[in-house]
C-alpha cells in the first residue's frame, strides 16, 4: 500500500489562517517548495496554491513528486 501525501503533512505546506478562521476553507493554502515556486530569473519564491500544485497538470502532481515529510520533535 502506498502512503498518502498529504499537503498539510510536507513541510512547505503554509496554512491561510485567515481563511481558515474566516470559514473559507483551505483553497487559498500555500506550498513554498524553491521546486515548484522558485523564479528561475530572479531566483524569488513566489508561493503556489497547494491545490494547484497537485493537479495532474501541477508540478507536485497527485502524487506528491516534492513531498517532504515535516519533521516531528
């Protein structure tokens, strides 16, 4: 069985609390993987919505392909 990646388990996974607090849900959620959301002229990371990222098109892909565990304590 393989493991499901979940964007809120990766560690470039940034939580929109405002939408989160507000009832918008999580559409407006941030993936700041340099991979996916690095400027490759000025080098700037410019976040990328998490559930852009996972669509068969998305750079992460349904997936996970830059999936990095968060690290626990």
């Amino acid at each position: 069985m393989t493991e499901l990646r979940l964007c809120k388990d990766c560690k470039w996974y940034k939580k929109d609390w405002f939408e989160h607090l507000t009832g918008g849900g999580d559409r407006f959620d941030m993936c700041r993987n340099p991979v996916v959301s690095e400027n490759l002229v000025t080098g700037k990371i410019k976040d990328r919505f998490c559930d852009m990222m996972r669509l068969k098109w998305g750079k992460c892909g349904p997936e996970g392909k830059y999936f990095e565990p968060k690290r626990t304590s």
